[in-house]
C-alpha cells in the first residue's frame, strides 16, 4: 500500500495541472492572410501607377475609417449630413496636394464646408457644435496624416519614399505583434492597451530599424544609412503613440476593434492607426531635415 498522505498531495497536484493549463500564445493567421493578399496591390499602386493611383486608395480607406471614427463617436445621434460633410472635407484634405492650393485656402475651404454643413444641419444646437468639433478633429486625426503620403508622392522619388514608409510601419507594427506574441511579459500601459508589452515594442524597434537599413540600401538611396537609423527610431515611436491614442479612443467607447472589414485587423481605422502618426512625422523629415523636394 502507499501512503496515504503522498496520494492525496499527487491528487491534489494534478487536480492543480489539469485545471489550470499554461495558455499557449497563439497568432491569429488572419492577419498573415490579409497581409499576403493586400501586400501586392499596395505596392504595384505606390510603385508603378500614377499618383493619383494612390490618392484614390487614400481616399477609399481613409473615408472608411474616419467613417467608423465617426460611428465610434457617435453611435446613436450623429446624421448623414454632418458625415457627409466630414467626408467632403476629407476628400478637399487630401487632393490638396494635385490642385496646388496653400494650407490657408484649404483651411478655408474646409470651414466653409463645415459651416454650409452646419447651417442646414437637423441636429440640436445642444449637439451640432459638439458633432462639429468632433468632425474637425476627425479631418486633423485622419484627413491631415493621409494629405502627408499624397505629398510625399510629389517629392523627388516619391514612389520609393512612400515605399519606404510603408514597409517600416508595417515591419514595426509586425515586429511588436511577434515579439509581444512570443515573448511579451512585461505590460507597456496597461490601463489604455493591456496587450502591448516592452518586449513587443522593442522587437517592432529591431524589425523596423533592419528593414529601413535595408529599404536603404536597396531602393531609397536619396536617404542615408544614418537617416534610415534615425526613422527606424523615429517610425517605431511615432507608430506606438498612434497605436495607443487609437487604444485610447477605443477604451473611452468601450469597443475592441473600430470594425471588422479586415480579417484579424479588426477595422480600417485599427489597421492605419500607426501610419496617421508615421506618416507625419516622416514627410517632415524627408522634406524640412533632408530637405528632398518635388522634381523641376
């Protein structure tokens, strides 16, 4: 016979195991799907078409995401109008670049549009400056960071700088969701993303630093290797503070994702979130640091 003690401490023990299995980590293949089967197409339209090739894509994702910002903000109230006129100034935002107008007569124009939009506006006045401001913003938040890849595209090389942006957001973004995936421990800001992890951050660094050492060896030559350093850095750090005020907008509207047109994305808006910030930031340092400009 055993002994008693030890056969209820082993029962005890894989009562324990059996009930409380290790959560294995898991990727969502979804994601690796949509990747594989959007990858070509965006690069054969930033590449080898036209610029306005790309002002279209802009303009059809752009307008799905502002327009499910839009339903994050306003689930109940906000009218077709208001939306309407939203997507009017979106679209005036970002074919700027084409018709060669200044910030100041876009500025204009666009609260022009709001105005008009206002004016003939069914909502309360207890709602319509609020759903105006929220409107406004929503150009700044989307309208404006997308304006930047249009402008980018004018530049001297523009098809290979925008080229560029692309892959080292995405080689962040990819990074960070690995490495977090695989290795994440330790929580970056819980209280606004509770899956993002320093491990993650940090690998979505090394990825997006190699791969712009190699973009610029291989097809962005206008820049140096000590400029694709610098935005590796800089993209990585851009891309995480759009990543969390997306988190941050989400949290305060108490939704997990913006929408579900990409598989294992979740919406448009989860899906651009880093590159309304990288965008930005990496148009300004091609054309105000380096100083590259639009061909003579």
């Amino acid at each position: 016979m055993g002994n008693p003690l030890a056969t209820e401490v082993l029962a005890h023990s894989s009562i324990f195991v059996t009930t409380s299995p290790a959560r294995p980590r898991r990727f969502d293949l979804r994601r690796l799907y949509t990747a594989l089967a959007l990858i070509p197409a965006v690069y054969l339209i930033i590449v080898h078409l036209a610029p306005w090739a790309l002002t279209l894509l802009l303009l059809v994702v752009g307008s799905i995401a502002l327009l499910e910002l839009y339903k994050l903000s306003f689930p109940s109230h906000l009218s077709r109008l208001l939306m309407g006129g939203g997507l009017a100034g979106f679209a005036f935002t970002l074919t700027h670049s084409h018709f060669s107008y200044s910030l100041s007569e876009l500025l204009v124009g666009t609260v022009l549009v709001a105005a008009v939009t206002l004016a003939i506006s069914a909502a309360s006045s207890e709602h319509r400056w609020n759903d105006a401001v929220v409107i406004f913003l929503g150009l700044l938040y989307v309208g404006f960071p997308l304006s930047t890849v249009v402008s980018t595209r004018t530049l001297s090389g523009g098809e290979w700088l925008v080229l560029f942006l692309a892959v080292v957001t995405w080689a962040s973004d990819s990074g960070a969701y690995y490495a977090g995936t695989l290795w994440g421990k330790h929580p970056l800001l819980p209280s606004i993303s509770p899956k993002k992890t320093i491990e993650g951050v940090l690998g979505g660094l090394v990825l997006a630093v190699g791969v712009a050492c190699l973009a610029q060896q291989w097809f962005t030559s206008e820049l140096s290797l000590a400029d694709a350093v610098i935005l590796g850095v800089l993209l990585t750090t851009a891309g995480l503070l759009g990543d969390l005020f997306e988190s941050l907008i989400k949290r305060r509207t108490g939704v997990k994702d913006s929408g579900g047109i990409l598989p294992g994305h979740g919406g448009m808006l989860d899906r651009l979130d880093s590159l309304l910030f990288t965008a930005p930031t990496f148009y300004y340092y091609v054309a105000y640091v380096r100083g590259l400009s639009p061909p003579s």
